[in-house]
C-alpha cells in the first residue's frame, strides 16, 4: 500500500511537472483574457502562428500610407502600419481561440473596429471615411461645384474637396487651411495656370494633401509657403517656371510625383529673405526629369534627397549655403558604381561637394 501510494504520487508530481514544462513553453504564445468576471477569465495557449495582412484604402479607393492597424486580444497588442500602396502586414499572431480588438486608424479619417478571429494567412480589407464633409468640383451631380477655388473657400478644417476628371483654367489657392484636395486621376485631372503665377499655392497651412492632379502652364506649379507637414503626392508637374518651391516650410513629403519639363527648377527648397529656412523635408520616389535643374536647395538644412530618379535634366542638383542634405540611393540618369558627386557653394561662395553615397544602380518604378 505504502508502495502504491509512493508510485501514485511520483505519477502525478510528474504530470504536475509535465504540465508546468508545457505552459512554461508555450508562454510566449499565452494571453489572458480579463473579460470583467473572474468565473470566466481565461488563458488561451498553441504554438501555431498566423498572420493579419490586407490594404487600407479611403472611399474614393486611393491607397492610405501610415495607417496604423492595431489588433488587441487580452493583454497581448501588436501593430504596424500600410505602405505606400496600402498594404499592411502583422505577422507571428499567436492563433487562439478568442476573438481579436482589429482597428485601423489615421489621423483625419474615422478610426475602424471589427472583431474578427485570426488564423493562417488571415486576411482584411478596411475602407476608413475622411473625417468633415467631402466638397466635390466637376461631374454631374446636383450641388457640385464649378470650380477649385470655390470649394476650397467653401470647405473648413478636416474637409475634401474632390475633383472629377476635366481640365480647370484656376490658380488655386489654399491658404490657412488643413484640407485635402484630391483629384479624380493624375493624367485627367488638370490645373492649367494659363501662365499666370502658380498652379497652386499653399500659405500658411498645416497638413495639407494634394494628390492625382497634374499642374501646369504656371510661373510655379506648386508653391508652399511658410507650411508645416504637408503631403504633395501622385502629381504631375509640367511645363511651368517652377515645378515645386517649398519656401519657410519644414516637415514636408514630396513622394511618389513626376516632376518634368519645367523651364526653371524641378523642386526649389528655399529660404524666404535668407532668414526662414526649409528644413527636414523628405523628397522620395519623384520622377525629376527634363528640368533647368532637377532639385535646387538654398538657405536650408537636414532635407533628405533619397531614392528619386535623376533623367536628362540641364543640372540634376545643385545647392547653395545649405548644409546636412542627405542625397541616398537616387538613380543619376545611368548605372553607377561609384558615389555621385553633387557640387555647390557654403558660406563666403566657398565651391563645396556632397555626394550621393550609394546611387541606385538602376531606376526605381515609378508611374
């Protein structure tokens, strides 16, 4: 009997030990779930991982760069955020048996909840609404507006104004506004200047995106001024003195624009009287072809020229008192396998040159 009992109890110390081996093991893969009441608190646990991956796109089907998807289950969160083209990926989600807290949100858009389970190769699509009202320019419904200038007077701070394919004999101004202006598609969707002043012209806005428009036919096609964190993507900008000029403006992205053809500059990063400089702009993934000069910074610090495509231009890039810009992994009109020198001037005319540490051995795609 003594026997048995001894035998019984090495049996279960083992079980116990067996027990405590595999939820040791698989912590890592463990969440707990607090659902408020202690009769139902749970601890779900398997090995297996799965994944969450999808696109974010708002209602007019343009992809949303920078959209946190969050998802929560008990005490276990993990997160990332789409791409450029609106793609999003979360990996290594422990697959348990609960329902998972899926979100996705981005400032100055509605932020998105479902519950959904996730599993091997899990995958969701979210449509996020822009926040304020949508202003629509062109097209054929009752109440739309003739033209963009008179959308954007009309429109307050969060708003859209959405514009229909057509060509708008306009010299749009933005001025003190946090809008959207998004156009219907790149190549249809035009703003000819008819060779009077800019294109468009942005003043002392904040987070102001303009996207799927070509600008044209202006002294500039696109100037910012004194503005802070504004987006300028999917544009073309052609034929106009300028392309873009960013004059006292910081923070801002110019991604994902062909920038051709202009008598003057491509891109202009400027000082305005030599005393409010444009700093820490990034400048990525532009097509700068077939300008006076590709990209031209003066009176400006820490901007960062990276991953564009150089083609044909008089002058690909220059600058002039200006210091810290980062040119990284740009394609200079050819292969090259040696860094890429970029000439220009510091402080008393003193000629100076930086370089292209890591030119881009071939173009990048861009459309």
């Amino acid at each position: 009997m003594f026997r048995r009992s001894i035998t019984g109890g090495i049996i279960l110390l083992f079980l116990i030990s067996s027990l405590i081996s595999m939820v040791s093991s698989n912590e890592g893969n463990c969440i707990y779930v607090d659902d408020g009441t202690a009769e139902y608190n749970r601890i779900y646990c398997k090995i297996e991982n799965g994944s969450l991956s999808g696109y974010v796109n708002d209602t007019f089907f343009n992809p949303i760069k920078g959209a946190v998807i969050s998802i929560k289950c008990g005490g276990l969160h993990m997160q990332n955020t789409s791409d450029s083209n609106g793609f999003y990926y979360i990996g290594n989600v422990p697959i348990v048996d609960c329902y998972w807290n899926v979100s996705a949100s981005k400032k100055r858009y509605e932020t998105y909840w479902i519950e959904m389970s996730i599993d091997i190769n899990s995958t969701y699509d979210f449509v996020l609404t822009p926040l304020g009202k949508t202003l629509y320019v062109g097209g054929n419904e009752t109440g739309n507006y003739t033209t963009i200038q008179s959308a954007v007077d009309n429109a307050s701070d969060g708003d859209t104004v959405f514009v229909y394919r057509g060509t708008y004999y306009e010299n749009v101004g933005i001025v003190k506004k946090t809008v959207s202006l998004v156009g219907q598609e790149r190549d249809t969707t035009i703003i000819d200047a008819q060779k009077k002043r800019c294109a468009l012209s942005v003043n002392n806005s904040q987070k102001v995106e303009i996207k799927g428009f070509t600008f044209q036919q202006g002294q500039f096609g696109i100037e910012i001024w004194l503005c802070n964190n504004n987006i300028i993507s999917d544009n073309k900008i052609s034929n106009n003195g300028c392309g873009i000029s960013i004059s006292g403006s910081d923070n801002n992205i110019i991604a994902d624009n062909v920038v051709n053809y202009n008598s003057g500059h491509g891109i202009n990063i400027n000082s305005i009287f030599g005393k409010i400089s444009s700093d820490k702009n990034d400048i990525f993934s532009n097509l700068i072809k077939e300008n006076q000069v590709g990209v031209f910074v003066t009176v400006s610090s820490d901007n960062n020229i990276n991953r564009n495509n150089f083609y044909n231009n008089s002058r690909d890039a220059f600058f002039d008192f200006s210091r810290s810009t980062s040119w990284n992994e740009n394609y200079w009109n050819r292969p090259r396998v040696f860094p890429k020198p970029i000439f220009g001037y510091i402080i008393l005319m003193i000629p100076w040159v930086e370089f292209d540490w890591h030119p881009a051995k071939e173009p990048y795609y861009i459309t």
